[in-house]
C-alpha cells in the first residue's frame, strides 16, 4: 500500500489508520451483518478497503487543494482514526460481558477458510499474494501505474506531458488506502 504512494512521491502515513480503521470496519461488517459463509468475508474485506481507500485520500486531497503537507496531515488524522476506532469498538462492537475491551466472537461465516486444517493458515494468504501481483501489474504493466511512477520521478515533467498530477496523487492514495484497509 505504501510502496504505491510512495511511486508518486507522496508520503502518507495514514497506511496505519486506514488498516486500523479498515480493520474496525470489516469487523463491524462482519459482527453486524448477517451473509452467507463465502460472500461475508469478501464482502467484509472490501468494505474495510472501502473506508481505508475514504480515509487515506483525505490528505491526499489537502495537498492537491491547499499545497498541505501530506506527511504532517497523515499522521495527525491517525490520531484521529486510533480515537474513532476506539470509540466505535466501545460502544458498537464491544461485548460488555466479556470483562475486557474486546468485540464480540466473530461468526464462522465471516472467517476466511482454513488452508491448513488445525492450524491459523487460512486463504489471506493468496490474497495477499493476489494482491501484489495485481499491484505489480497495475504499476509496471498499465497506463495508470507509469502516470504514479512518472509523476513520482518528475511531476514537472508530467505536467508537461499531459498527465494530470493531481488526479495521479489521489488515485494513489485511493489504491494505496484501499490496500492498507482491506
């Protein structure tokens, strides 16, 4: 996630709210909601990509908008993120009965299926795999990826090309926050 943002010269330290909140939106996903056993975890794990996409494009927008700086704007908003998930674990996903600050158990059918039977390997693993290969593809085999490299080497140069930086530096951000949320 990181790497993507990154390419484009951008650095956002917002990957670590994004997964956290990413994380606290799968779990909701998937404590409030009742799906079959093989959508619910797909659909858990992209709505978590969905919110950290939201979340890391923020100051990724500043810094089109207002010329903000991205790294100081990135890690004040994962403050804010730490304070929102604590906030929504506590009084939305916290199993009062439990005698600690923990969510409630997790049903079967939002758990990955388990490569490995009897251990914790479970199917994240060639998701993970998935993931940069598809990320390998986007950078070095697509137009959208030598836009992020390019404006990454020399934004005045792409400007001059033609590319739209600041179009390029969002998307990053997006593909990037959708990775560290997921």
């Amino acid at each position: 996630a990181v790497s993507i943002m990154f390419s484009s010269a951008q650095f956002n330290l917002g990957a670590e709210g994004a997964f956290f909140l990413g994380g606290i939106a799968s779990t909701f996903v998937a404590v409030k909601w009742a799906l079959p056993s093989v959508v619910h975890p797909v659909v858990a794990i992209f709505i978590g990509g969905i919110v950290g996409a939201f979340f890391c494009v923020i100051p990724s927008y500043l810094k089109v908008k207002w010329n903000a700086t991205e790294l100081v704007s990135s890690l004040m908003l994962n403050y804010v993120a730490f304070f929102l998930g604590l906030f929504v674990i506590n009084y939305y996903l916290r199993d009062i009965n439990a005698g600690a600050m923990v969510s409630f158990k997790l049903p079967e059918t939002s758990k990955l299926v388990k490569m490995i039977p009897g251990t914790r390997v479970h199917f994240g693993i060639l998701i993970a795999i998935g993931a940069v290969i598809i990320v390998y593809y986007l950078m070095f085999r697509t137009r959208w990826g030598y836009r992020i490299r390019l404006t990454g080497l020399n934004s005045s140069f792409a400007k001059y090309s033609g590319i739209k930086t600041a179009s390029v530096v969002i998307l990053a951000q997006l593909i990037g926050g959708f990775i560290a949320g997921s």
